[in-house]
C-alpha cells in the first residue's frame, strides 16, 4: 500500500515524544489536588459567573464544564499537563505525518496517522499535501461517480436508476459511516436509502436483503486489507443472493479498499475507492470509507460541509490555550477524572434520537485507541490508560440506567451533547413547552442535579451530588456539526494518548481472539472433511470447550 | 390501582430480611479468597474436566463458567453466600407476593414484586394466585382483541386490516418490549411491523411517523401512571398526526395502563390492558406491557411461548444448588468479580444481531435496581452495589472495543450469550464453515482469549489473561429461549439485590433530574406567558446554565 512522500524524514523525528505519566511535575500536583476536588454541593459553588465562565468554543460548539470538579488552580495544573506532555505540538506533528503509530524498539506498524488530512482541503496549503493530495483525488472520482448517478448515466441492467445502497463492512469500516448516517439521514436526497451488514451472524444479512430490491441497490464493500473475514463473508452471502435473483454483481458493488489489495480487482467491481494505511479504520469515517455512502445518501454538498465542518475543528484544535479548544479540554477533564478522581467509565449521552449510535462509535474510537498497557517505548503503564465508554440517547436513558449515575455506589463522569433546534423541525407546544424544549431542559437538568445533588432526611431520597459531567451545545445536528463532533473526539481521543504516552492508533489486542477464532474453525472444516477428526490433541481446551458448548454434534 | 388479596399479610415478614453484606461469614472467605483467585493462565488450567463440569444447565440454556477465576472452595464459598443470604427463600418469598419493595421505616413504595406471576399461569396452583388470575384475566382480553383483528372484525375506518403498530413508551415500556421484538422479528405475523417511539426528542416521532400508513396504524400508549411526561407528549404528537390525516384516533389508540390512571378512559381508546403496581416498568416485558405488541406481532401463541420459557427459568431460579441455578450462579460469580476481584463493569456480548437491543434492556434492568447507596433498612452501603453494565453484539464488537477489553488496564468481566445454529437458516459456506459457525467460534475463541492469554518478547503483542467470563448458550433462538433469557437476567438482578442487602425494586435515583427539569421548564413556560419574565431570582444556577448553553435567546 501507497505512502506519501515524506514518511520516512518523519520517522526519526517521531521517536523523541516519550514520558512516564505519573512522573510529570503536572502528576504530582494533580494527585495533590484530587484530595480536595471542589465542591459543587456547597452554597454558591454554581455561581452564574462560573458557569458563564467555564465554556470553551470551536467550531460551532460550546462546551459547558462548570459542572466538573475543577477551579482555577486544577485548570492552570492542566494547562499544565498539556504543555508539559507536548499534546498540541504532538497533534500538529500528527497532523503533518509523523510515523506515531509505533512501538520504539519493538515490530510494530510504523505508520503515519493522516485522517486530518482527509478534511485538510479547504486551505491552499494542507499540512500534509500528499495525503490531502490522494483525498482530493478520491473525493474527485466520487464526485464523478454521483454526477454519473444523478444524471442518469450510471443505471442498473433495466435502465432504472440506483435507490439504496448496502454497506458492507464491520468495525471501522460500519460504526463511524453507520453513526453518521443515522445522525443526517433527516437531510438525504429523498428516495435514497442505505442499509448495513457488519455482523458475521447470517441472520444479519438475511434480515437486511429480505426487504430490499436488489435490482436497484447498490452494494458497497469496504475492506482496507480486503481481508476482513466477517466482510468477505457478507459479501459472499450479497453476491450469492445477486446470482439468485439473476442479476450480475459487477454491476452493482463497488469497493472501498487499499490500493493493490485483493478486492482492488476492476473484473469484480463497478468502481474502486482507495483508502490509505496511514488512516486507522475507526479515524476513517471522512475517507471514502464513510464519503462513498454518505455521497451517495445525502449529496456530495453535503458530505463537503462535513469535511469542512471536521476541519474547522482540526483547526481549533491545535490551540495552546485549553479554555480555548475543547478537544483538549475535554481531553484533560477525562483524565481528571479517570486518573486522578478514581471514575473508571465515562458516560457519553446525546440528547438527540439521530445520534443513537455515535456512543457506538465512540466506543471503538475510544475503546480501541486507548484501551493499552504497554507505553510507545513498551513498557509496562503504571498508570490507568482509557476508561470504558458506553450511554444511549437522553432522554431514554433517564429512565433506564441514570438511577445508578445519580444513586450508584460507582462515580459516572457524563457528557451530554445537545441541540438547540430540532432537525425536522416538527415540534408541539404541550403544557407550554415544545418538545425540543422539554429534552434540553431534561440535559441540562441532569448536569445540575449531578453536579449539586439533594439533602434529604430520607436517605433512599439523598443525592450525595458531586457528580462530574460536561455539556456539549451546538445550534442544529447539520453535516457541518457532525463533522465538527466527529473531529472533537478523534481529537480528544488523540491528546488522551499523547498524555498517557500510549499509541493509540494500533490495535494488536484483537489478535489472539482471531488467532483462537481460526483454530476452532479448523475443527469444523477437519469434521466437514474426515469423520474421524478430533481435534483433542492439537488444541485440549478448544476442543472441550466446542464440546460442552454442545457445538461439536451432528446437525 | 389494585393490589391482590393477601399483600397486607407479607409486609411484616417481609422485614425479616436484613443483613450487612460485609459482615457475612461468606464475605470474610470471599476476601480471603481473593487474594489469590485460580489462575487462568497456567498450564493445564482450562482441562476438559473443568470445562466439562463447569456447567450449569436450566430452561434450554447452558451456563459454561470455566473460564471464570473460581474453583471447588470459592464455589463453595458461593454457595455458603447464597444461602447465608437466604437468596433462594427470598426468591421464593418475592413469587408469593411479599412486600419486597420498600426501605423499612422511611417512606417508601411499599409494594409487592410479583412479575414472576405474569408467568406463572401453567401450574394448576400459581405461587401467587391472585396476581397470576389478574395476568390471566388480561391475557384473555389480549386473545380475543388478536382474534378480532385476525377474523376482520376490528378493521379501520376504511374496513381495513390493521397492519402497522407504534409502541409509544419510555424506559420499562420501551426498552424491554422493543428488545424482545427485534430478537423474534424472524418470526413475526407475515406483513405486520412494529415500531417504537420513545424519546421525546421531537425527531423521534418525526423519523417514524414520515414512514407510515397512518390508516392502517395501530397505537400502544403505555404507560402505567398514565403521566409519564415522554409519552403523552409523544401521544399528543400522534394524535395530531391522526387528526390531520382526517382519521379518528379512538379507533386507533389502545392503552396499556394502571386501572383508574388518567389514561383509563374508553373514550379515547380502542381497547385498554392493564397493568398493576406490583410490577416495576423494568421488570414488566411479560406483562400487558410487552404482551400486547408482542402479541400482534408474532400472534399468541408465539407470546405464550415467551411466557412458558420465562417460568420454566423462574421454577429454575428456585433450585438451592447454585450449580443447577443459572440465574443464581451468574449473581455469584458477578459479585465474586465485582466485591472481591474489584471489576467495575460487565460486558454482555449476545453473538446474535437480534439481541441487538438487549443489552440496553438489561442496562436498565441491572443499573436501575441495584445502582443504588442505601441498604432495605436505610443504612448507607459500605460495599459496592450494581456494576456498570454494557455492551454491543459480538462479532462487531470484536472490531470495535475488545481491544481494551484484552488489552486495557481495567478487568472487563464479559458474559457472551450465543445459539448453536441461526433463526433465518440462511447460511452459506466460506472456506469451509458455515457463517454460524464463525460466530460461534469467534464467541468461544473470545472466552479462552480472554482466560488463558498469551506471552510473548514484544510486549504490545502480549496478553495478560486471567480476564473472567461466561458463556449463555442455547440451540436457537426462539420465544421460548427468549423468554427464559429474559427471566434468567430478571433473576440474576433480584438475586443480586438479595444478597446486597438493597431494595431493586425502587427507582428514587431518577427523581432530582425530573424536579430540576420541572423548574428549567418553568422558565420557558414564563417567559412565552410574559416578555419581562426572568428565573434569575429563584434559580440562579439553572438560569445561568440555560442561558450559558444560548437556549434563552429569541428564536
């Protein structure tokens, strides 16, 4: 696969960002602070100049923290922190292509973290014009592949034009692209639809092509590697069904995969879109992983405005001041939190029904980017790395699991994303208030009943308070806060690792369950083959397990 | 509302239920035990005895735990926790109708926990014979309104069949009846769909009603109080939607709801179902609450199904061994590795996209009964209560957050949930093996990842293992598994609420956010009812917060 030009003059530099956490001078004030966090039940801790003050803006957003257990001298020991970690000058030497996806001294990926790039297009100069260079070339052949569609020049074998659209994909190649779609799907071209297979279980597939006229769908296939099995699977099971209905594949899947990898086969594809190894599949959603389907869902002006909305946030992230750029500050709020607070999950919850699955993707984005124990020089961490990320939309959520936000014997950090307007803008005035309204002020309401809790001399009925949780406002769920959103926390995510010295782009985690996965497959393909096989002797334990799970008798 | 015969004769045996969790002699062992808990990783550890042996089978499922960090003398342990708890005999005493949901000398609930009794209606005596007569009684009118619709003696306006159905609720009324009808939609009444709206996200509505025939459109109200603020907001959204449409709603709304709440009223509904107060919302899927979509869209007898797997679980849940007691078990080995091995989470990984939304059941079904701080008799705990739960379906979920899971500094216990073969029995062949294959191999291969680890020179390619979890698995899923899927968790929360020493049954957590929302709404209401208006004196807190986030401004 294709690297641009520049790598390795940046490999060298890359290796000199290395610290122990827990030895900053920032770490020691911090763990001396977090003896006395402030306050937010005492009279008066909530005051309207702290609240006013504490909001940081980018990009379309605010982000409300006077609801977290800082003061000024937390926020100067954090401002600290990000300077002392290089976090900022760690994120531009990301952003203009060092080889930060390594382990010093150890085989690792070595490569470059570029998806910046996919969204750096706008200014005359990109900070990395070879990656900003092959995004412009593929959002160049997308365009002329949705010119071709809308104008009638791109059709199915009955001359009919194409409606739906399959996207068949797992991880990164299915969470982002699906969270995002879901978000705007209030702004596609009407008659357009898109549909997703991620999951290996067959009934997956087989409940998505149930109701679908496939003569008119076209399928999306979006592999880096073209080697991802639950994805080849799937495309198996869509092209078989292809086959049965008499249609012919090749005209109708298209491919999103790297340059000279198996399925970069034009014999098999009406087109091929390329993503690059310097962009990780849970960055991809603004490469053509997320731009194939999202183009053709809502238009190519729109999947512009969230590029562009994605990069006036990369913009603002490269701010120093952290009062002034809320990735970073949010970043920093986390790390309060988990590292020095002792609050093992954050709660991400958005207040709107579009944004259902964006926790879902924040999980992966998260989870899989700093979910680490070893540094970027391998050693053993001896500090927390990322919290688990998990929420559903408000306000479902409230009467679900806030009992435990609110009561539990665990402390749940909470971020709340909210809109001012309505997407559909189709409301109803009832008691006085709209419904828009009404959730806004469910949101809100949560960061303050967290925050200032209750005294009461019926102990079932006390809310002990101090329960830290930050608000993320912006106008309208448009494509251009989405990207922005999207942009805020790959960001955020980014400046986490850089703090804590871990690499958050690799993922070699996911290895041993494939490797474990492939062996017990084996047992299944040597039964299919010899009657007599039994696996016993080579793999004991997989072998008993298959057998007591019952997996192992005739069907 | 009602309550059955006999409740007043329980209330004073019910106190007799009192303990501080870490006073138990089980405890002190718990601890000692934990400090050196049996060791996944060496050799020899996972040998097909153990794998054998650690079973536990009820209701059509089977509970592997062999990959959990326990042996002989912490089962032992376990089951000496059980019972010194009285887990079962309060079990026993819950089905009969004691009065379990209260907090001794404070003002509490005070109500039965009779959602077994919706189930137990096989035997020709019920534990509880008045409550089940009343889940009869209901049942009945369910019948014979399916028949109606079935024979084309209940038809719209137009004499019509009813094809559609919305299920408007919130939290219990939503989560659970939409779970369970995503997991059975394979085998759903050809041409008839269900869908939900919850949020009151004003998009919610807006997104589902774009799609449907509202002529052929049932609505299911439900909500017990007949208050919820959610969904009569949504109801009258609707209801607007109907009369636009030039339609009548009262041929088209049904209500399920408490006997005697604002919405018992023959007027506005169609048919009305009830529910009774000593069935919490989260525990109430097999009531009138779930029944009634449950029964348009797959029919009765598919709904008795659901009914039958869920008692047969229940008559389980009773057995006082704790290795021929599913449910019991996993409330064990989870606050083994919650209290004494220090987890704060637990993943649920259904290898089955049709359990797609069960895990958000069962976030609300766990965290809103046990994440709680007081003991029954008001004490503030002084051991941990509920863990976070969470989670998405497997394999997705492989490519998306197990990277920590393996890897992370935090101890995710995981509990896979997987069936031997698949509900649409469309599958296909690739390399070999089947597609429900992979799934289950890539389950089984997560469980012993996880377990034994793996060493290895380059340190980021190493892992750790001795990461616990079980394995929940049966042959198909079906309403009958469904159910007793259903009915397994609903006793694993109870049974862990036993032995916490906790009412589950309450939900006061969830009171300060809907009082502060009140107060923010008020303001709104004030200012459209006078231009002068401002909150500032009485709420100085929530008026700068709103005003912070920008949502005062002039629209």
């Amino acid at each position: 696969m294709e690297q641009p030009a520049g790598a390795r003059d940046q490999r060298q530099a890359s290796s000199c960002f290395s610290h122990d956490f827990n030895k900053l001078s920032a770490w020691t004030q911090l763990e001396e602070l977090a003896r006395s966090p402030y306050d937010l039940t005492a009279p008066g801790a909530l005051s309207p100049v702290r609240i006013r003050d504490y909001r940081a803006q980018a990009a379309g957003f605010d982000l409300l923290y006077s609801t977290q257990r800082v003061d000024e001298t937390v926020l100067a020991a954090l401002q600290g922190l990000a300077e002392e970690s290089g976090a900022v000058a760690q994120f531009r030497r990301m952003k203009k292509g060092a080889v930060l996806n390594r382990i010093e001294g150890y085989a690792s990926e070595e490569r470059q973290v570029l998806h910046t790039a996919c969204r750096d297009i706008f200014a005359p100069v990109s900070l990395a014009p070879a990656a900003s260079d092959q995004a412009k070339a593929e959002l160049e052949k997308l365009a002329d592949f949705l010119v071709a569609l809308e104008a009638g020049n791109l059709v199915n074998e009955a001359g009919e034009p194409f409606t739906d659209l399959v996207q068949v994909g797992i991880g990164g190649s299915d969470l982002g692209p699906r969270a995002l779609y879901l978000a705007l799907v209030a702004c596609k071209i009407p008659g357009r639809r898109v549909h997703f297979i991620s999951n290996v279980d067959p009934d997956d597939a087989a409940a998505v092509l149930n109701g679908l006229d496939l003569a008119k769908t076209l399928v999306n296939v979006v592999s880096k590697s073209g080697s991802t099995l639950e994805t080849l699977t799937n495309e198996e099971m869509v092209r078989k069904a292809y086959v049965e209905a008499g249609l012919e594949p090749s005209r109708h899947f298209i491919a999103v995969t790297g340059k000279g990898s198996p399925m970069d086969n034009p014999a098999r594809y009406l087109r091929s879109f390329y993503m690059f190894d310097y962009i990780g599949g849970r960055y991809s959603v603004t490469s053509m992983v997320g731009a194939v389907m999202l183009g053709f869902a809502l238009g190519y002006p729109h999947l512009i405005e969230i590029l562009r909305g994605a990069n006036a946030m990369d913009l603002a992230a490269e701010e120093p001041d952290i009062r002034r750029n809320p990735a970073l500050l949010l970043a920093l709020l986390g790390i309060w939190n988990h590292n020095f607070l002792g609050c093992q999950t954050l709660a991400i919850l958005p207040y709107s029904q579009a944004l259902s699955r964006f926790t879902a993707h924040l999980q992966q984005c998260d989870m899989e980017s700093n979910g680490k124990s070893v540094t970027r020089q391998g050693k053993a961490l001896a500090w927390e790395s990322g919290p688990v990320i998990w929420g559903e939309p408000g306000t479902n959520g409230q009467h679900a699991f806030y009992q435990l936000i609110h009561q539990g014997t665990a402390i749940v950090p909470a971020e709340f994303i909210g809109f001012r307007t309505s997407q559909h803008g189709r409301d109803l005035l009832v008691e006085q208030t709209t419904s828009q309204e009404k959730l806004l002020a469910n949101l809100l309401a949560q960061a303050l009943a967290l925050a200032t809790g209750q005294p009461e001399d019926n102990p079932n009925r006390r809310f002990a308070g101090n329960r830290p949780s930050a608000v993320l406002i912006a106008d309208r769920l448009t494509p251009y806060t989405m990207g922005a959103l999207l942009a805020l926390y790959e960001a955020k995510v980014v400046f986490q690792g850089f703090i804590w010295n871990i690499n958050s782009f690799d993922q070699e985690g996911v290895q041993l369950g494939k490797k474990l996965a492939t062996r017990l497959l084996a047992h299944y393909a040597g039964l299919r083959q010899d009657s007599g096989y039994s696996g016993a002797v080579a793999d004991v334990s997989g072998w008993a397990l298959l057998e007591a799970a019952g997996m192992l008798l005739p069907k």
